[in-house]
C-alpha cells in the first residue's frame, strides 16, 4: 500500500500479496481485501466513463481476489465486488459487482 491511502479499522488483508492502493485511496471501516486486489487512478485507461480520482470505499465491503477498481468511484456500505470483476462505475450500497466488466446486482437478489 502506499503512504497517503486512509482507510478505517479494521483493515482486513487476506493473503496481502500484490495489493496496489493509489494515492488518495480512501475506505471505511472493516474493509476485507483479498490478493491482488487494485485500487486506483484511471487516468491511462483509454474509453472509460469515470472520473480520474480515485475510489473511496464505503464501511463493511469485501474485495474479492485480483479485483480491479479505477477511477472516482464510490463503493457503497456492505457491498461485495466478487474476484477479478473490473469496476469503473458506482456500486451502491447492498449491492454486488462481478464479472469483467461488471455487472451490478442489488445484494439480496443475487444470493438467491
């Protein structure tokens, strides 16, 4: 991780190899990170619809393995992004990303 990312406590980093955080990466609290995880800036990603910052993480999200989040996104509060989803847009809150690119789902329909 880099100096100047801010996230809250806990900072749950599973298996914390290969994980890159931006500068100005910022989350809340009980944050779960797998391996591989991405966070960052979207600047040299060419056709992309988001804004150059970078992503600010809500409270009680997971962050599946090698998961890629660009851009001045916001992820909602008890929010999953599932293992390599590639996510440049908002996920709301109580909701689910997967898949590359991503797909967005509300939390409760995609667990039945």
């Amino acid at each position: 991780m880099v100096v100047g990312c801010n996230f809250g406590v806990p900072l749950i980093v599973r298996h914390p190899v290969g994980i890159v955080a931006g500068y100005k990466v910022s989350g809340g609290s009980n944050i779960t990170m797998m391996q591989g995880v991405t966070l960052g800036q979207i600047r040299f990603v060419a056709k992309i619809d988001s804004e150059v910052g970078n992503p600010t993480i809500g409270d009680n999200v997971q962050i599946g393995a090698n998961a890629i989040i660009l851009g001045g996104v916001s992820i909602g509060s008890n929010s999953i992004i599932g293992a390599g989803t590639f996510l440049t847009k908002d996920l709301p809150e109580n909701h689910i990303a997967f898949g590359n690119p991503a797909s967005i789902q509300p939390l409760s329909s995609s667990i039945n």
